[in-house]
C-alpha cells in the first residue's frame, strides 16, 4: 500500500466510553481540488474531519487516529443507531462531487482505497454490510460519494453487500403519495437495509430520499426515487442479506 501521509487534523475527540469502530462511512470531498478538501478537514473553524483523505492518484493522508471520534458522519443514522461519528470510521475520497464536476473514481484511488480497508478490516470488527456511504445514513441531506462509486468493487473483496440480479426494469410500481400493501413492505425493506424509515405506512418524502440513496448505492443505472420493478428486485435481495 502506499504509504500514509500523516496529515493530523485537530478536529476530533473521543469515541464515547466502550464504543468501537464497527461501521465504514465513504464520503467524496465535493470541492474543486483535494488541497481544498484537505485544507477544510484540518481547519479548526471548519469543525469537520475525516480519518483518511485519498487523492485521485492514490496518496492517503491519514488525518485523524482511528481510535478517536472524527467529525464526518453529521446528523446521521444506520439500524437503529443515530450518530454515526460515535462508531464509525470516515474515508474522504478527493472528487469534485455533483456540484463542481462529478467524475469517475480513478483505478489509482480505488486500489489505495481497497488497501486501506485492508488494514482497517485487520484492526477491527467490522461486518460485511458495514461498508456504507454518507447518502445512506443522511440521505435527506447528503449524495455521496454518489451513483459512480464502483461498490460491486468493494463487495468482490468482502466489504459491503451487492446484489447480482440484473434489476434493468424500470417500470414503476411504487411512488410518492402511495399509501398500500407493496409501499409498506418496501418500507419495511428499506429499514431492514438500514434506512431511517419513520412512517412505514405511506411512500412520503422520508422513503423517497431513502430510494433515492439506496438506488445511488445498489441500484445505480436509474436513480429516480420511484421503486421501479429492477430496484424491487435488488431491494429485497439486498434486504435479504443485512444483519446476517
Ligand atoms: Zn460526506
């Protein structure tokens, strides 16, 4: 791997008494230049950070231990679970993001990417679908590191879940304002992934935002936030494997 470059940032404090990093978050930068991004994440007045920063040609800044609670995740949750910082590792990849020029992941930062998770899977109990991006525990707020991010790369060493079934129908068959049957057990889908779901009855702007970031993740080709037959299929397949 290449080597880390140690880039400390103070923005950090501690993970609460007896929690440990159990979940990977993965963000992208979403500024023009990674000097930018790397800037920002060591700027006392910026109160953010992240473990690790990669650049597009694969240098890995390592800004904050991985024992300490870095500042990434935000407003946040995952099964349960809200504050995502108390238990999780971040890793931000340098991209310019939806707003300034959203563009392919090189091969360079995904390599340096798969290396480090190496590590970190050596170092610490993290299951298999713990590998999730920021838009899945913020969806209503966030839509990285977005639908370009080659996660079926990332399952084929064992870090996260994917879905083999080829889900290209995009016939709709559930969308905002739905109130029935088929809505409630997507919803119900949707929560067993990980998602915030606070009202299982009705297809509102809660499970839109949730379709919208599960798509991004599993579902990439059509990210409308209408559950068409294709993102059914990969939903209850993906639902299926969570939690196992
Ligand atoms: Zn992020």
């Amino acid at each position: 791997m290449a080597d880390l470059i140690r880039y400390p940032s103070p923005n950090w404090n501690e993970r609460p008494a007896g929690v440990k990093p159990d979940t990977v978050i993965i963000h992208y930068t979403g500024m023009e230049t990674g000097a930018a991004a790397l800037n920002r994440l060591v700027d006392p007045a910026a109160e953010v950070s992240a473990h690790y920063l990669i650049e597009e040609d694969g240098r890995i800044f390592a800004l904050v231990d991985e024992a300490k609670r870095a500042w990434h995740a935000g407003v946040s949750f995952w099964r349960g679970r809200e504050n995502l910082n108390h238990n999780s590792i971040g890793i931000e990849l340098v991209n310019p993001g939806h707003e300034f020029g959203y563009r392919a992941f090189p091969r360079a930062q995904i390599t340096s990417l798969l290396a480090l998770l190496d590590g970190i899977a050596a170092r610490h109990d993290i299951k298999r679908d713990a590998y999730i991006g920021h838009s899945d525990i913020a969806p209503d707020r966030k839509i990285d590191p977005g639908e370009l991010f080659p996660w079926a790369q990332l399952a084929a060493k064992g870090y996260g879940l994917w879905s083999t079934l080829a889900g290209h129908d995009k016939t709709v068959i559930a969308e905002r304002g739905q109130k029935n049957a088929n809505v409630m057990k997507f919803n119900k889908q949707l929560g067993i992934v990980g998602y915030h779901i606070g009202d299982t009855q009705s297809f509102g702007a809660t499970t839109e935002f949730a379709v919208r970031a599960f798509q991004a993740h599993w579902r990439p080709e059509a990210v409308t936030g209408q559950i068409d037959i294709g993102t059914a299929a990969v939903l209850e397949d993906i639902a299926g494997q969570s939690g196992q």
